[in-house]
C-alpha cells in the first residue's frame, strides 16, 4: 500500500516573504529563534526576514556550519530555550532548514538526538510536541523546506536521516527573490540537487503516481534552466523554475531516494583537511551518472521505460546517452565531475560503502545495491 501525503502551505513568488508574519500569526508563533548561518546574515536575507517579521526583537542563531551538526543542534535548541521562544524560522538553504528540524526535536523531546534518527527506529518517537517550523529556502536545491526529513551529523561522526511528519514545516515560504544574489558555483550545485532529486524519485520503484508527475516536471523545469540561472542569476523566469524544481523533487521524494543519496550521505560525512564540508549537491552530480548505470538495467526501469521518459522531459534524442548527458551538465557548471577533484580518495570507501548499506535511501533505490555495487559506483566517480 502506498500513503501519499501533501499538506503544508506552500507560497511560492516573488515577493512572498511579504506573508511571513501573517504565516507566524496563523501559526500561533510569538517569540520565534531565526536560524541561519553567517552568509545568509552577510547578504542582508535575515535583515529582510527580520522586516517582514512585526514582532519585535527577534533572537537569531547564525552558526549552522555547512553540514547540520549534533553539536550545533544542542546550541541553538539551549539558545531556544534559554529565549523562551515558541517556534522556529529558519532562513537559508538545506543545512539552516535541517539544523531548524533538529532544533524542533531536540528543543521538546527528551533524551539524546541519536534516538530520533531513523536508522534507529525513532522517528515514532518523534511527537506533535516539536517546535513549530517556518521554513524560508534562500538556494534552490534540497527542498527540506516542504520535507518532512533533516539530515545531521551527529557526535560519533555517523550522517544520518531523522524522519518525521511532525517535522515538516508549518509554512514553505518560497521566493526566488532572496536566490538573485546567489553565487554561479552554489547556483549550480544546489540546482544538481534538485535535478537529483527528481531522478532518484522518478527512478524509485515505490508505486506513487503524484510524486512521479511532480518529479518529471520538476526535472524538466531544471534541467531547461539550471545554466540559465548560473551563467546569469538575475535570470527572474530561470529562479522561478529552479525554486519550483527545487521544491517539487522535496515533495516527490516521499516516494524514495536511492544510490545517489545512500552513497553522498556518508560522503557528506568524509573529512577533507579536517572539515567535513563536501557540499551535498555536488556529491549528488558526481556520483549520478554511475548510479544511472547501475539502475538501467532495474526491472522497474526498464518495463516503464523510464530512462525514455526522462530523455523526453529533458529534451534528448531518444537513444542519448543519460549517464553522459548528466555528467556533461556538470562539466558546462563547472562544477567537480569526479570525487577526487573533491579531494575523496579510495581509502575512505569501505566506511562510506558501510554508511551507504544502512542508510535510509538504500532500499528504495530501483536495483538493490551490493558491497560490490556501491564500491564499483565510488570507483567509476574518483
């Protein structure tokens, strides 16, 4: 049986932030803690989050590093408490939005975060206790903003999934107007993200037809406009289409991730001169064309014909090459087209191969994946 689930308020446009204290007062958050990192506060986003907001002093928590951390988690949710606020806003791209969920847990549930991640059997433990969230994207990439999921590294260095529909945000406010000022490199590696999401969706071999139309659309509006928006950010109609992309591979993606993510989750978590700040969507490009691949061959795959379909959406001859189309996009951002160029080498492959076997996205890739399978797809992304 397939549960399909859609019900968040979702805003989408420019000049949306404009709703965000009606969107507090509807739901019911007084005193919140803004959640951010330090360059989001740097390009005056929280300034202009902060002068939609009516209601005062308003604290701030800006030291979400790049990939959400246990350690910062407990900071803010001390900070949340210490403010005696009521719910959260988070402003900024994936790591503020998840360290915002983490917050909403760990600030209302007792005990240590590990219990809460999924792997571990938590998310029933997670409870309509947690802290209200408004979610605010400032990039257009991991869509956490209309998930229901946060990804976090936690204290023994193990990056894990924490799954709830508690967690999903009260409120998506999404305007492309705060991504104008985004970067041509972040453009592009947050924009990969999407399109990865709506692939692995897409792919996943869950029956889930409102997610598989969701994905396709949203693939296809990313794919037309992902170089758009690099090569000229202040491009209105290409931000729209990646926010919208964005946002859609989030909603599709309650049917499943695969490989890609099983395997970037444990990248994410690799220390490169001693800082774990491989950047997720970059991960998810350099590793996407060896899980194409691999997952040509699925019997899902194969019997919908879904590679066809997505040659169509995304505007290729009927016989292209996908794996190559995908990895040849990267290669035109600009971006790193193999996982040494990010200074990955092959001595750290049996802990990701071992994180990727036990990661939540595993069993719903389209072809279940081997110790074998996962060291040969690492392999042919160095």
């Amino acid at each position: 049986m397939s549960y399909i689930y859609y019900l968040t308020h979702i805003h989408l446009g420019y000049d949306a932030l404009g709703v965000l204290d009606s969107e507090c007062a509807r739901v019911g958050i007084k005193r919140p803690l803004i959640v951010t990192d330090k360059g989001v506060v740097a390009a005056g986003l929280v300034r202009r989050a902060l002068d939609a907001l009516k209601l005062g002093d308003v604290p701030v928590f800006d030291e979400t590093p790049s990939n959400p951390t246990e350690a910062m988690v407990l900071a803010a949710a001390k900070r949340y408490r210490d403010e005696a606020c009521d719910g959260l806003i988070a402003v900024g791209g994936g790591s503020p939005i998840d360290l915002a969920k983490g917050v909403a847990i760990a600030a209302t549930h007792e005990g240590n975060l590990t219990q809460y991640a999924t792997i571990e059997g938590g998310s029933g433990k997670i409870t309509e206790a947690v802290a209200p969230l408004i979610a605010i994207p400032t990039t257009s990439g991991t869509g956490s903003e209309v998930a229901r999921g946060a990804i976090i590294i936690l204290n023994d260095g193990r990056k894990l999934g924490f799954h709830s529909w508690h967690l999903l945000p009260k409120s998506a406010i999404c305007d492309p107007g705060l991504t104008l000022g985004l970067p041509p490199m972040l453009t592009a590696a947050t924009g990969m993200d999407a399109i990865a999401h709506c692939i692995e969706t897409f792919l996943s071999a869950a029956f889930n037809p409102p997610a598989d139309g969701i994905a396709l659309d949203g693939l296809e509006r990313a794919w037309a406009h992902i170089e758009r928006a690099t090569h000229d950010g202040s491009d209105r109609a290409a931000r729209l289409n990646m926010m919208s992309a964005s946002m859609q591979g989030a909603m599709a993606f309650q049917k499943g991730l695969g490989c890609v993510h099983s395997l970037s989750h444990p990248l994410g978590g690799v220390e490169v001169d001693g800082r774990t700040s491989l950047h997720h969507g970059t991960l998810n490009a350099v590793v996407l064309p060896a899980v194409l691949r691999f997952n040509a061959t699925a019997e899902s795959v194969v019997a919908e014909r879904r590679y066809a379909r997505m040659r169509r959406v995304m505007g290729l001859d009927a016989n292209a090459d996908l794996p190559q189309a995908l990895f040849d996009m990267t290669a035109r951002l600009k971006l790193p087209t193999g996982l040494a160029q990010m200074g990955v080498d092959a001595s750290v492959f049996d802990k990701v191969i071992q994180g990727a076997l036990v990661d939540h996205c595993h069993k719903t890739n389209p072809r279940l994946a081997s110790a074998e399978d996962y060291r040969r797809m690492l392999e042919e992304s160095l």
